[in-house]
C-alpha cells in the first residue's frame, strides 16, 4: 500500500514503469513535483518523456509501480484528475474547421461548464494569449505559433490546479517561442503548477526551477539547473579545435590533457573536439599556453544546461 | 474495479462528445440536407420514370413504390456508415481530435459512444429526409411510416457500431473503399432494395437473411405500406440482438488503438 502523498505535491511518482512487449518505455522512475513550481523533464527523442506526460495525464495507464497526482491515484480516479489538469499534448488537437472562439467554447463544454460561463472564459483567456482580434478566425488559418497559444488558452479553460506541457514550442519560430515563453512565466506567477518536456536546453533554463534529465526510459540527473550544471560540468567550459589538422594531433591532445590536470575536473573527446570543464578557466587558457599547447581554436564559455544534456546522454544521435 | 471504471462509457461524457459533433455538424447544416434532398430525387426519378418504364409492378406495386419504400433505409445506413467511416477516421488520424478530447473528463469509452450516437443520429436525419421526398412522391401508404425514423435511430446504431469497428482496427484512410466494396455496395444490391428476395434461389436468400440492411428494408417497407407481419417483429429482434451483440467490440479495439 503505498502512502498517500503530502500536501504540497502535485504529483508524486515512485518506481513509476510504462513497459510493452518488447520495450520498456519508462523504466522505474521516481519523481515529485511541487506546488506553484515549473518542473521540466529534458531528454534527447524516445527517452520516456510522452509516455511519463501520458500516464500523468492519465491517458495510459502505468505498467507498474505508483503514480498520485493531486493526490489521487492514476488508476482508480482518471476523470476526477483529469477535470483538473490542462494539458497541451505534443500534436496540436485543435478542431481547424472551427473558429478560434468555437475550439474554447466547445472544449469547455467537456468540463460540463455552462455555455455562458463557457463564453465569457474563452474571452478573457483569448485575451491572455493575444488572440482576441482572431477569434472568429477558422483555426486552419492560424500560424504554427498562433495554434500553440491557443492550445495553451485551451489548456487553462478549467483554471486547472496542474498545467502539462509536452513539447510547447518544438517547431515554433523564435519569436513565438518567446511569445509562448512569455506567457507561461505569467501563469508561474499566479502559482499554477507547470510540467512540460522539451528538448531545447534554452526553454528548460529559462523556465524551470527544477528538471529531470531522462536518458533511455530513466531519469539520469535531478535538480535546478544552475546547479545541475554545477554539480556536472562545472563553471565553465574550454573548447579545443583542430587536432586533426596537426601532424601529431593524438601527442598534442593527450599534452593538452595533462597540462589540465588539476584545473580541469573532466573532459570529453569528441572528433576533434576536446572539451575541458573547469571552475577556472583562464588559469586554464594559460597553463595550456605555458606548456605550448597550441591548436587552430582554443574558446571559453560559460558551461550551459546543453553540457549537462550531452555528457549525460552521450552525443549519438537519437531517432 | 480499476480496471472496470476504465473500461465504462459515461452518458454524460458520450452526450458531452456528441454535442461536439452536433456542434461541428452545425456549420455544414444547410449544404449537406440540400444535397439529401437532391440526392433522392435523382435516384426516384431514374428509377422510377426510367427503370419503372419497363417494369409495370413488382409483388402487386408500381416499381417506384417498391424501390423507394426500401431506398428509404440505404439513404439511412449511408448516413451512419459515412460517418463512422471516414469521418471518424479524420477526426481520429488527421485531426487528432480523439487525442485532445480524452486529456478531458472524457475518456476513450465516451469519444466511440458519443461517435456512434452522433452517427444514428445522422442515420435518422438523412433516412427521413429521403422519407420526406418519397412522401411528397405519394408512395408512403401509412401512418406506421411515422415510426420509420425510430427504426433509422436503431438501424442507424448498429450500421455506426459494424462501421467503429471497422475504424478502429484500420490500417489507413485508403482501406475503406474495402469496406464498401466488399460490404455496402453488395449489401444495397441484394438486401431486397431493387427487386424482392422471395424469387431467388434459397441460398441466396439465405445469404440476404445475413445481412443486416435486408431487415431494415423489410420493415421500412412494411411500415411505409402499412403491411406487417410477425416477420417484421424478428427483422426488429435480428437488428437488436447484432447491435447489442457487437457494441462492446469498437469500444474495445478503439481503446487498443488509442491507448498504446
């Protein structure tokens, strides 16, 4: 019997699995999101992110282990969760043969709310989304960017005590994203609780206190990204380029090597890329300098969450 | 008892699913019953005036009388069967509107009932348009063809129900002229429509037997001419018994195909 959870999470999953015939799709995940947090969930194509939102949301039922949102079991009480959620799934499921206005007022109506209730609602989340001068547009001629703030507007019609994003801006052009970014910080300042998957490192930076990264159907790190970043790569990141061009490229990248020894905490080989982390890397630049360590490009930047991304889920392509 | 408050439809969540066809179904309104219109004239007037040029009568009626009392049930099941058929199919695979619609207080359950409602709905629609038409032809011969539509509510589920089921287990869009080719088209030739069944061999009348259009026609027709017979009652006994046999299926292999 598994406990109930405690007052202050949203959604508590413990050794959470989603397996079929052949593959297991999330494999035995433990996880806690807070109240009035943005909680991101990173992770290259196929590593379990839908399937962890789909089972949240409870459209797909958990293979094993436990799963509680608001409280309540995923297993015995579907709909009474899902009259609390919004949800903005991966695909756009938008009616495009009706108006903008339309879509809300008639998804409203799968939440029992009164037609009148129903239209006032559609007006002011039109307006939160800056679609009021297109809500008597069909939705097949809205842009790409347009149809995800309406998901959004759509999303936020039963004023949900949990918002579920997978994937809200993938496809979207800059500066829909931001537009799309944007309101989402708007609605974490009124308190609603937000999860939402990506895989761009920019949207988990700028919107999540805390995130997961998940690699083949687990969850390989936790934390807020700052110090995800920290605790993994370190403050900074020096970049070398251009070994191969050498003739005694392999001597020069293992000189490079022991020249960081002792500034560097760990490094990575890929290709030609040798890629350093350290906390201080103009000690670095020098030293590498001082024991004649020269190659075609040698940059400092600060370490990002994408460092993070790639050294725990290696660089091989993922389709 | 988990698994079982999956796997219940409410009446509340189909009648919410629909309201949204309805909803949507609203804006093509005035094309789509003028095209029913239409349609069933064309068909009476060439079979009538063309094909019941040569035919004097059949079974002691004039062949316009024959054919339209039976056609009456075809226009009801094309209702039915268009709508389970590529319209759910368009809403389920392009659109993916089933998608959006269950990460509400719906689930699966409620989307097919709410589908199969909606296409009885139409069924009732379109079969009574055409009634109107054949009425204004002055074929109808009873007041009992006042009760045609509730047959087309009922004639209408279970055309909804075969056609679900043939949409959730299919591969793709293009596989549907199948469904017509080998299913609706045989069954609108030999389900009694165009001439009576009593003159074939029995095994054909056998095979008619097993069709399910074949008893809508016989009672339409009954009820429009005002001649029943015990019958007709297990022609309503046949329909029941395949629709409440088979309704169980769609929602089943609906929810297979959308919750992976």
């Amino acid at each position: 019997m598994m406990a109930s959870v405690s007052g202050t999470s949203v959604v508590a999953a413990a050794s959470l699995t989603k397996r079929y015939s052949a593959v297991t799709a999330v494999d035995g995940i433990t996880f806690q999101v807070q109240r009035g947090e943005c909680f991101g969930f990173l992770g290259p194509n196929g590593a379990g992110k839908t399937t962890t939102m789909k089972m949240t949301y409870c459209v797909l039922p958990p293979t094993s282990g436990s799963l509680h949102v608001l409280d309540m079991d995923v297993r015995t009480h579907a709909r009474t969760i899902k009259a609390r959620l919004g949800v903005v799934t991966q695909d756009n499921t938008l009616d495009s043969a009706l108006t903008v206005r339309e879509n809300l007022v008639l998804f409203a109506r799968y939440f029992d709310m009164p037609w009148r209730i129903a239209r006032r609602r559609a007006e002011t989340l039109l307006e939160f989304v800056s679609l009021t001068d297109r809500g008597n547009d069909r939705v097949e001629h809205l842009s790409g960017g347009m149809r995800r703030r309406l998901m959004v507007a759509r999303a936020l019609l039963p004023e949900p005590d949990l918002l579920i994003l997978d994937e809200p801006t993938t496809g979207l052009d800059p500066q829909a994203r931001h537009m799309v970014w944007e309101k989402l910080r708007q609605l974490k300042r009124t308190g609603v609780t937000q999860i939402l998957t990506t895989h761009y490192m920019e949207e988990a930076a700028a919107l999540c206190d805390r995130i997961v990264i998940m690699d083949q159907a687990r969850i390989v790190a936790e934390g807020p990204p700052a110090e995800l970043v920290r605790t993994h790569v370190g403050r900074e990141v020096v970049e070398l380029r251009g070994f191969e061009a050498l003739q005694d490229g392999p001597q020069v990248m293992k000189a490079a090597k022991a020249a960081a020894a002792g500034l560097a905490e760990a490094h990575e080989v890929h290709g030609d890329l040798l890629l350093l982390y350290t906390r201080d890397g103009e000690a670095l630049l020098r030293r590498l300098r001082e024991q004649g360590v020269t190659v075609e490009s040698a940059t400092l930047r600060h370490a990002t969450l994408e460092d993070v991304f790639l050294k725990m889920t290696g660089r091989m392509l993922r389709d | 008892m988990a698994a079982g408050s999956r796997m219940l439809f409410s009446p509340r969540g189909a009648l919410r699913f629909w309201q949204r066809n309805a909803f949507i179904f609203r804006r093509i309104f005035p094309e789509s019953i003028a095209v029913n219109f239409l349609e069933p004239v064309i068909y009476l007037l060439a079979m009538g005036l063309g094909l019941g040029a040569y035919l004097s009568t059949i079974g002691g009626l004039p062949y316009l009388v024959f054919v339209a009392t039976g056609m009456v049930s075809t226009a009801a099941m094309f209702g039915a069967t268009f709508e389970c058929t590529y319209n759910a199919y368009v809403q389920m695979y392009y659109e993916k509107a089933y998608d959006g619609v269950i990460t509400t207080p719906l689930n699966v359950e409620d989307v097919v009932v709410g589908e199969i409602l909606w296409g009885a709905t139409r069924s009732v629609l379109y079969g009574t348009i055409f009634l109107v038409v054949v009425w204004i032809f002055g074929v109808v011969r009873s007041p009992l063809a006042l009760l045609i539509p509730a047959l087309f509510l009922v004639s209408g589920l279970m055309f909804s129900v075969i056609a679900m089921t043939f949409t959730a287990v299919n591969p793709s869009i293009d596989y549907f002229t199948f469904y017509f080719a080998l299913f609706i088209t045989p069954m609108f030739m030999f389900s009694g429509v165009f001439f009576p069944l009593d003159a074939l061999p029995p095994w054909v009348r056998t095979a008619a037997w097993l069709t399910p259009l074949s008893h809508v026609v016989s009672l339409s027709r009954g009820l429009a001419l005002g001649d029943l017979s015990a019958r007709h009652a297990w022609d309503l006994v046949w329909m029941l018994v395949v629709t409440g046999v088979l309704f169980p299926l769609p929602v089943m292999l609906m929810r297979r195909r959308l919750v992976k």
